[in-house]
C-alpha cells in the first residue's frame, strides 16, 4: 500500500525535524517539571469545590504527569498501578471493570466533577473504565471506603472522582495535537494491528474569568489476535470446514471516539461550569465457529460466520453552579443530564467472498436517560469555630431497558423507571484546634426499594501539623442491578428469574488513617501512611434455588450472602532533588460466608499487594524516566460447588511499566515507553465461573495482552 | 517555521493514522460443477438438459469443454447433444455475469429390459487456466431410473421450535416431514404386540398395576399398591427416595422432566427406552387375554411452541398436554385402545386398529381418536431426523427424564444398520472413505440411537467434525454420511445439512 510508504516516510522526517529542533533549545526550559511536583504534594486543593472533601477522608490523587508517564488515554490504562485496585478485563465484551478491596465495580462509584457517570443500566457503579477518556482530565482522586452519606448508593467501597482541567494558567490560546501509536503484545500493524490513538484539544482564555476548552480523542485498538487468526479464517478441508476455533481474535476490537468541551465563567461571585461531552464506542465481536453448509447447487462449501456489532453512544451535559449565599456561607449546584443508548448488530459474514450477506438483528438493545441534581449548602454557621453544617438534597431520575441484562429470552423487555430523593447532612463539630469530628446522615428513598438510611462519623486528630489522624466509620449500600432484578429466562428445562423484591446489601466500613509527612531538607520530603480498614457486607445478593407456586425448581437471587473484609496497609512516597520514589503494600483478607442459612463460615482468605514506582528527572535534557511496578499477590474466594464450598484461586503475578518523556523543544514532547514488562497474558485461576451447562471451564484469566511498547508524539502551542 | 512544519505533519498524521483499510477483493476461485452426479431419465423423456453449476458468477466469457463415454450407448444412433458432440467433446459457453451453464441430452433410443445404458458425461479442460473442476467433475446420465448415488439434503425439521420429525430415504433421496404432534402411540405391525410412545412429543406413560377398570380411577385415587421412586432434587443435586401412594402424587412424577419420577435400579420407567427395541417399552407388551392388560395413565407430552427462539437457542417443548387414562387389548391381528379424560367415570372411548404390515408401526392419535399417517413404509425410509427425543435415563450419575434436540435414529425395526466413525490414526476421512473400509461388524441393528444428538455440539456451537456416519439400507446399498450443519446461516436451529455418497 502506497499510504504506507508515504506514513513511515513522515514519521522520519518528523524526528529528524523533532531532534534538529530539540538540539536549539533545550535549555529554554527550566526545572519547572520538579518544582511542580513538590507543589502537588503540599497543595491540597481545597479550593475546587467539585473535588472530593480532603477535610474528611483521606484522598488519592493521580494528577496529569501520572497520567503522562504511562501515556495514559483511558481511565484502565493509569489505574493498574493503585495499590488497593485492581483491573480486570473482559476481552469478549471488551469491557475493563475495577474491583477494590476485592470488591467489584458495582461497589465503586465513579464521578466525573462530582457527578455519577451513566452506566449501562445504572448511574455511578459497574463503570467500563476503558471508557473514560483523561484528553480534558486535570486529576483523578480516589477516595476508600464507604462514602454513601456524601455520594450515596454504590459508594461502598469507594469513589473515583475525574476532574476536568479548566482554564489556562499562562497564554490566551494553546493547542494540544498528539497522536500515539502502540504494540498490542508483539502485534503491530499500521491499520489493522496495535493500537492508535489520536488527540486533539484547543482551549482559549476569553478573560481572566471565562475559558472555552474543546476537543476530540480517537482511540482504535485494533484487537488482540494471540494465536486466533481473525475475522476471514477459515479451516476447509476436502470442501468441509473443520472448526478448530482459532477464528475470530483472543481480545475483540474496539474503537472509540469522544469529543467534549467545556465553558468555565462567572456572574459576579458565582462560578459556572458547563460541560458536554459525547462519547462512540463499536467493538466487532468475530464468531469463533464457522457455519459449514454446502451449497446444494454447486455442492461447494459456503462458509459463514454469525458476527455481532455492539455500539455504544453516550451524551453528557453536566453544568455546576456555585458561589457564596450570604456571608461565608457557600452553595453549591449540580445539574445533568446523561443518555446512553446500545445498537446491536448480528449479521452473517461470508468469509470466503469477505462481505456481509444479511442482518439477523439491528435494533437498540438498551437505552437509558438520566436527570440528576445534587446540591449543598456548606459552611452554614461561619462565625462558630466549635460547630458547621452542611445540607444537601440529591436527585435521580432514570428510565430505561435493557434488553440484554433482562436476558434474550425475556418476552417483555418492559421500560423501567427508577427515582431516589435523598437528603443528607454532614456536620462539623471542632473540639479543639487539632481534634474535629464529623458525624453524616443521610436519607434515602428510591422507587424500587423503598427508604434507607445512612450515616457516617469520621474524626481528625492532628496530634501534629504533619502527624495526622483519620478515623472514618460510615455506611452505604449497593442497590441490586437490573439482571437481578428483572432477569427472565423461562422455558421447559430452565426457570431463572430475577428477584424483584431484593434489598440493597448494606455494607460498614471502618478506615483508620495515620499519615506523617517528613521534610527531609530544602527538596526532599518523605509521606509515609499507615491505613487499616475493615468492610461488613451483609444480605449480599447471590443466586439460589428455590420453588416457585408450581412447585418447580427456580432460579433466582436472594440476600443471602455476607462478607468481611480486613485489611492493612503501608503506603511511603518520597521526593529528593530528581528522584520521586515510591513504595507501598496492603494485607488484605476476606472473608465469606455463602447463603447465611447454611453453615459454610470461611476463614480469611489473605492476599497480598505491592506497588512501587521510582521517576529520575535530567533537567538538562528536559527528560523523566519512570518506571513503576505492583506484584498482584495470589487471591482466593470460596466458591459453591455440589460438594459444598470450596475455595478458588488466582496466581500471582506483577504489572511493569517502564518510560521515558522527553522534552524535545518547549512545544513538543515524545514518551517512549514499554507496558507490561513481564509480558502477562493469562493467569492461572480456579475460580473462574464455568458456562450454565459447565461447558466452557476455564482454568485461566486473562488481564493483559502480552509485553507492548509505546509511542506518543504531543505537540503542545501556547500562543496569545 | 519549523514550528508549523511540526504542527503540519502532526495533522497529516492525525488524518493518515485515523483511516483504516476496507479493501476486499472478490478471492473465490471460479470452479465448475455438474449439479447432479447422476440423471435418471424415463422412458417418455426424449431430453435432459445437463446442468453446470459455478461457484461465483463468472467474470469473463469462455468455455468449458465436456467429455463423455457410453455404456451401450453411442453418439449419434442413442444419443445427441446440443451443442454438438459428435467430434467427442462439447463446447459448453459461458457468459460473463453467469451463474451456471447447461447442454441439452438427446435421448434417440430407449434401453432394452434387463440391459443397463448410460452415458457419463465429464468436464475435460476450460477456455481459462485459472478455472478449476469443483466436487463433481462427471455426471452418469440412466436410460433408465436408478438408486441415487450422492446429495446434500437441506432437512425440514421446521427450525428453532424444531416442529417437524423428518424421515428420510437414501435410495430414492426422498424426505417426509411430519409434524411430530399428530400422535402419541405408535402400534407395532410385527408378530408381537407391543405399543410404542412417541418419544419426539415427551410422552410418557405408567402402568397402574392390577387395575383393568378404566372407569375406575381418578385423580383422587389411592393406588392399588404404593410405589417406591426416586426423583433429582436440584438442592441437593441428587436422586432422592419419592414414595407415591395416589394417582395425583404419581401423576406429579409423570411427565417428562428433570424431576421426572421413576426407578432404574428396579427396572421402573415410565418412557421406552432409547434403544427402540420391543422389550424396552414403557407399555408392556399386550396381552390376547385381557384381563392381563392393565390401565395406564398416558402424559400426552408438551405442545410445540410457537415463538421462534433466539439465535442459536430452541424452543421444542411447549406448555404440558393433559394425562388421560388408556387400556390397549390385542386379539393378535388388532389393538383396541380404550381410553377417558383422567376424571371421567361414566364413558369410554374405544377403537380399534388392524395390523398394517407395509408399515412398521401405525401412529395413533389419543387426541383425535383416529390413526395418523406418520412413518413411511418399512423399506421407504432409513433415518428419522426426530428433532426432539425424550426419554427417562441416566445422565452421569443421575437419573432423569432427558430431552434432547437434533436427534437422529435409524430404522432398526426395518432393518436398516449404521455405525459412526470416528477420525483418529489411520482412519480414513470421510471424503477419502471407500467401500474397501466398510465395517460390516460395525454396523448397529439393535440400538437406533446410533447417530443420536453427537453429531454436533451444540454448546460449542459446531458439528463434530471427527466423525461420520456409515449406512446400509434394507436392500444392501451402502452410504457414508457426513452432516454439514445444524443451524442455517443465519444461526437458526432446527436447520440441519448432511452430505450423502452411496459406496
């Protein structure tokens, strides 16, 4: 292909231009990348009012040279190296879903500026992270525990907020172009293979109060082959297709695309913030078997494939309002409005002639529309230093269906409308100087299951100005999701039905946080942080057998389960002169006893974690090396089996990633990194659920696709 | 300067990098192909047109040259061809944008009695190097009606709710399908007198030992005797004890399910077994005395349902039929099958059925009261593509009433063996299969579930590519067998493809 000649022949010119450049003015630039991160650290940002309180609960922030050193375009690409977090792919759907404390992503809420984010049929939990583009993100902050009286249901063990950059510190205009080009394992093709990225984001500073910032992100991942051989294979031996299912691809391709802007103003103290952002997602998934019908008037083999289409379109328009009430007393205003609709696609592919002969399905498979406000009024008695109080309502009203979490048997994929009105209020009462507490309440009620309330207490004690204490104990729930509830598969050999009348799992958490940071000279500074933390999970939602008024077996859920979570970490980081060094462990055990009526009390299961990054900068050729590690320790579940419970396991195994950013000329900087050093692919597992006919057991998981190296050019034009 | 020149090629990049190849090329290799391998024609028939099916359209004008050899036959004085042949061979043109291509037979004598007289037609060379032969390069024009000699049959099992059995006849390539809720029993035309259940339909019968009073048993009756059963618990995951004591707590354990009653330690089903032989039936055999037949309560199965189910999935049993009382008597060369709703106390429905000896088994319908015309002749059919087949028996290490989908069996009862080879070492495949690897021991006569459902894997979603099917019909033909699919294209069940070649 000639296109391809002509592109490698670009990208060489590119760097011979790029280094010509670089060797003129690299020492315009100054230490200003080292100063920054000094800042990050002793900064804490308390006058963003979206972000996440610092006040009450110990915050994790992952900020944009985070996210720069692993050249991070989605949310799944940066978050592998948290300690208490883990990612796990699903390569058929192409979904990335996060569990924390070894619970999964229906307990964690994900927020973009404050606001839950729709999901496929929910609103803040069960997030595909592949799906959060970082092009327009200013920081990530990740808070532990059950947060439910401030972000209510699903916040139970934890929350992630994404904040979006606003504004421009130095210059009227700037423009961001960078493209990225990477290997998905050892694949690498210019179209059809690895992995290519491309941004694009103007801001503008139209007044010192009012900026514009718009932008676009494509991100096609090309798919993950690892011995599967794509979507024309087919085995044909003596005019018969042998199925050996090696068609189709290990990790199904998917590309995205999101484009957002944002407008950040103001109307005499009021602040105004308003942000869209739309978002296409389409993964092909290839049929792993082969259709081998003759054709009965040649007598030759035709063979097809039935192949789906999933795609996925999501509209976002959030806008924030806040400013003072009167006095000192603060208000704050959210308002949003979020849709997202699934188009399903099946169709039969022929693969010899490579075409599409005819659509089986084309139809909107799942739809939702959310409407949501949230608002609080802070700082309520300013002229007391012993008392505060904060107040706030928040409100969701979602409608939608979803014809494949309600199971493709189901004859009524019926419109589903769920509301919550919750108040809730935090007050402050400050002891002394050095000792607050903070007790939380807040009430829920939600059209499915009716009225919940929440509390909280959290406590600081500074016993000095860098020796801190956090006790946080608080409470939230998970609400059941739409599979559990309204799931219906019916027919003479089956009965599995969801349980509408399931109750949320309530979940406690109890953290306790001893922070103590160390200046160690006029550049150095070590933080060391001790946390422990306890989850109770009770009525757990698990499926059981029962009968139903005909006396036949049924299938369903119920709150049966529970689970206890304990854990223990140490997290260190330290900053001198060049060298950012970090390097932190968690203990963590679980407990969990399968449907509560029966006597299968476990034991803590323990896993360990480590994590570990070291960053060196070389001021004089404006370069940061970065390497960082997390060895994912061997983890445990106790399953039900016919014989009882028995337990199943994950190996161990370690994440790396190394990089290098360079600053080439003020405006333009490349990152040349490798992910996944040891080259993981598939873990060993015996707890991989099997098929309903226990058809499909596999022994292994899969979390990545094999060693793959990366490219990105950024070209970064501020001008007035 | 250099800046833009930067920013210019970042751009370029953005556009180069975000285009992605759709370039397909048409990559099926043009092949021709006789679509028949063999002609019959009769004795009115004076011409044949001889088709040639391509396997894409074809993208230039040529020709294809064609062959032939007689079997007292000649050119000229028995036979012509348009276009002409007399030089030895046929010019057959293609047209571009064509499909297929055909020449005409002209029959100008017929065959003697007792003589055979054919001429095979074979494709010899083409206008263009790049065209190839496809699987039948000759075809065998009869002078007279002949066995077929190969096929590919598309079934018409009726798809995803799978509402039809399809009988099937190799020698004469011919298909009947029947809906597979026209009967419930079946009467066995043989010297024994024994009643079959249609197993297609999950029927299921138990015997009410020592009651010959059809009148009087009820829903509310206590059974002459308990029964000791057993049935699977999906909470416990294992068979356990059910002690039945009346007609509604068995009638509970009667139709066919997971938890279907019975006891195989004790010899107690309530269905035939799958094998199909005389003994395993769930009725047992009729007595010509008959206070010796005792009163059976017959579950009549499921309905057929009749929304489609999704993609890749079946719908076969439906909402459950009713259980009635029946009592069937013999004088040796008729059934008379008595029989009530199973609360009815005041009259009974009787008729009576001769033996049919063209037929193996007449299908009666206790629905309608009447004989239903189901099975072709004995010598008429050799597999029965059943779709649904239902019986009570074990499935690892327990028991229970199974229902399976796709299933095949052969006519045992007319004689009919088959037996499956399996791919492994030296075995040869089916394509490259002979008369000379013909197992005559292997060949099954007294179980007809040879075929079964294995033939294909439906979890997995594919036909079993490791194995095949071998055939010899009542009159001594011998086939393979080979199934090619069990969904159509569009991934609909109940569509099942086999490819067939007489040895």
């Amino acid at each position: 292909m000639s296109l391809n000649k002509c592109k490698g022949f670009l990208i060489t010119s590119l760097f011979i231009c790029a280094i010509g450049h670089a060797q003129e003015n690299n020492t315009m630039e100054k230490d200003s990348i080292s100063m920054q991160n000094l800042n990050e650290v002793v900064v804490t940002g308390e006058s963003q009012v979206m972000s996440l309180s610092k006040k009450l609960f110990a915050v994790g922030v992952l900020d944009q040279r985070d996210i720069a050193k692993v050249a991070g375009n989605n949310l799944a690409d940066i978050l592998n190296y948290n300690l208490n977090i883990t990612v796990t792919p699903d390569p058929s759907t192409g979904r990335s879903t996060i569990s924390m404390f070894g619970l999964d992503g229906q307990y964690v809420k994900v927020l973009i500026d404050g606001i839950p984010m729709a999901s496929d049929n929910g609103m803040g939990n069960n997030i595909d992270i592949t799906q959060i583009n970082l092009e327009d993100v200013e920081r990530i902050e990740i808070v532990e525990g059950s947060m439910g009286v401030l972000y209510g249901d699903n916040a139970v063990a934890g929350v992630i907020n994404i904040v979006t950059k606003r504004g421009l510190d130095h210059a009227k205009w700037q423009l961001q172009l960078s493209v990225q080009e990477e290997t998905v394992g050892d694949e690498y093709e210019w179209f059809d293979k690895g992995r290519h990225i491309q941004n694009a984001k103007l801001s503008h500073q139209l007044s010192e109060r009012t900026s514009i910032s718009i932008g676009g992100s494509r991100n096609d991942f090309a798919g993950f082959y690892n011995g599967y051989k794509g979507k024309n294979y087919v085995n044909i031996q003596d005019n018969a297709v042998v199925n050996d299912g090696l068609r189709g691809m290990e990790w199904n391709p998917k590309e995205q695309f999101t484009a957002f802007g944002n407008l950040n103003t103001g109307l005499g103290k009021h602040s105004i913030f308003y942000k869209f952002q739309y978002y296409d997602e389409t993964v092909a998934v290839y049929n792993r078997n082969v259709n081998g019908r003759l054709n009965s008037d040649t007598g030759m083999v035709e063979p097809t494939a039935l192949d789906e289409n999933f795609d996925t379109q999501r509209v976002m328009n959030n806008l924030n309002i806040s400013g003072p009430l009167k006095g000192q007393t603060i208000y704050n205003l959210s308002f949003s409005q979020q849709t997202q609709k699934r188009y399903y696609q099946q169709y039969v592919y022929n693969i010899l002639q490579r075409g599409i002969e005819s659509y089986t399905a084309d139809n909107l498979s799942q739809s939702s529309e959310i409407w949501y406000s949230k608002g609080f009024v802070g700082n309520m008695i300013p002229k007391s230093d012993f008392f505060n109080l904060q107040l706030g309502y928040e409100f969701t009203h979602q409608t939608g269906f979803d014809a494949i979490a309600t199971g493709e048997y189901s004859n009524d994929v019926v419109e589903n409308t769920l509301e919550n009105y919750d108040f809730f209020g935090v007050a402050d009462f400050n002891v002394s100087d050095r000792f607050s507490i903070f007790p939380g309440v807040r009430y829920t009620n939600n059209s499915q299951f009716g009225n919940k309330l929440i509390w909280s207490l959290s406590s600081t004690y500074d016993i000095t100005d860098t020796f801190k204490v956090k006790a946080i104990f608080g409470s939230a729930f998970r609400a059941p999701n739409f599979e559990e509830l309204f799931f219906y598969f019916v027919d003479s050999n089956h009965n599995v039905q969801g349980n509408p009348n399931l109750n949320p799992e309530d979940g406690i958490s109890i953290f306790l946080n001893l922070e103590h940071k160390f200046r160690l000279g006029e550049s150095s500074m070590l933080k060391t942080a001790f946390k422990s933390y306890y989850f109770d999970i009770k009525d757990k939602i698990a499926s059981v057998v029962t009968t139903d008024e005909e006396d036949r077996n049924l299938f369903t859920f119920d709150n049966v389960d529970y689970s206890k979570i304990l854990g223990f970490s140490l997290e260190n980081s330290l900053m001198m002169d060049r060298w950012q060094l970090s390097l932190g462990a968690t203990y963590l055990g679980e407990s969990t006893a399968i449907d509560e009526s029966q006597v299968s009390n476990s034991d803590y299961l323990w896993s360990f974690n480590l994590q570990s990054s070291v960053g060196y900068t070389i001021p004089s050729i404006n370069t940061t090396l970065s390497t960082q590690l997390k060895y994912n320790g061997r983890t445990q579940v106790v399953l039900n089996d016919s014989g009882g419970p028995v337990i199943g396991q994950t190996d161990d195994f370690t994440w790396m990633d190394a990089s290098v950013r360079t600053n080439i000329t003020k405006n333009f900087n490349i990152t040349l990194g490798a992910r996944n050093i040891f080259d993981i692919v598939r873990v060993n597992a015996s707890d991989v659920p099997s098929g309903a006919h226990g058809s499909s057991v596999s022994s292994s998981r899969l979390f990545g696709n094999g060693r793959s190296y990366f490219l990105k050019l950024l070209y970064n034009l501020n001008f007035n | 300067m250099k800046k833009t020149i930067l920013l210019k090629a970042i751009a370029l990049m953005l556009i180069l990098s975000s285009c992605s190849d759709d370039d397909g090329e048409n990559l099926v290799d043009f092949t021709a192909t006789f679509a028949s391998a063999t002609v019959s024609t009769t004795e009115e028939e004076t011409s044949k047109e001889i088709v040639l099916n391509f396997s894409r359209s074809a993208s230039e004008d040529g020709t294809i040259t064609v062959s032939y050899s007689g079997d007292n036959a000649e050119y000229g004085t028995d036979f012509t061809t348009s276009p002409d042949g007399s030089s030895g061979t046929i010019s057959v043109p293609v047209t571009s944008g064509d499909t297929n291509a055909s020449f005409t037979f002209n029959k100008l004598t017929n065959a003697i009695e007792g003589t055979t007289k054919s001429v095979t037609f074979t494709i010899d060379g083409f206008s263009d190097a790049d065209w190839s032969t496809g699987s039948t390069s000759s075809a065998l024009v009869s002078y007279t009606p002949i066995a077929a000699t190969s096929g590919i049959i598309d079934t018409e099992n009726g798809g995803s709710n799978q509402p039809n059995q399809v009988y099937f006849d190799f020698s004469t390539g011919v298909q009947t399908a029947v809906r597979r809720d026209l009967w419930e029993i079946g009467l066995y035309n043989g010297t024994e007198n024994r009643v079959f259940l249609n197993n297609s339909l999950s029927v299921a019968a138990v015997e009410l030992t020592g009651v010959t009073d059809l009148l009087s048993m009820t829903e509310s009756s206590e059974l002459p005797a308990p029964m000791e059963l057993v049935t699977y618990s999906f909470v416990t995951e294992q068979l356990e004890p059910v002690n039945v004591t009346t007609v509604a707590e068995l009638t509970a354990g009667l139709p066919i399910g997971y938890n279907q009653y019975g006891n195989l330690e004790q010899g107690i089903s309530f269905t035939d077994g799958p094998e199909g032989a005389l003994e395993g039936t769930a009725f047992a055999e009729i007595s010509t005395t008959p206070e010796e037949n005792y009163v059976y309560l017959v579950s009549l199965g499921k309905e057929i349902p009749t929304d489609p189910a999704p993609v890749g999935s079946i719908a076969t049993t439906g909402d459950p039929r009713p259980i009635i009382k029946v009592r069937i008597l013999s004088d040796g060369n008729s059934y008379t099958i008595q029989y009530a709703d199973l609360n009815e106390t005041t009259t009974i429905s009787e008729v009576t059925v001769p033996k049919d000896a063209a037929h193996n088994i007449t299908a009666f319908s206790l629905t309608h009261g009447e004989t239903v015309s189901v099975e072709p002749a004995k010598e008429e059919w050799d597999i029965n593509l059943s779709g649904v087949f239902t019986y009570y028996g074990y499935q690892g290490p327990i028991a229970a009433g199974l229902t399976y989908s796709d299933y095949v069996v052969h006519n045992t009862l007319g004689g009919v063996g088959m037996y499956q080879v399996t791919i492994e070492g030296d075995v040869p495949t089916y394509a490259n299969f002979t008369m000379a690897d013909v197992d005559e021991s292997a060949l099954v006569y007294d179980d007809r579930t040879v075929v079964g459902s294995g033939w294909r894997d439906a979890f997995g979603g594919v036909i079993n590519s490791d194995r095949y099917y071998v055939l010899k019909d009542a009159d001594g033909n011998y086939y393979k067998m080979n199934f090619t699919a069990y969904t159509n294209t569009e991934g609909e069940r109940g569509h099942f493809q086999f490819t067939y070649e007489r040895l």
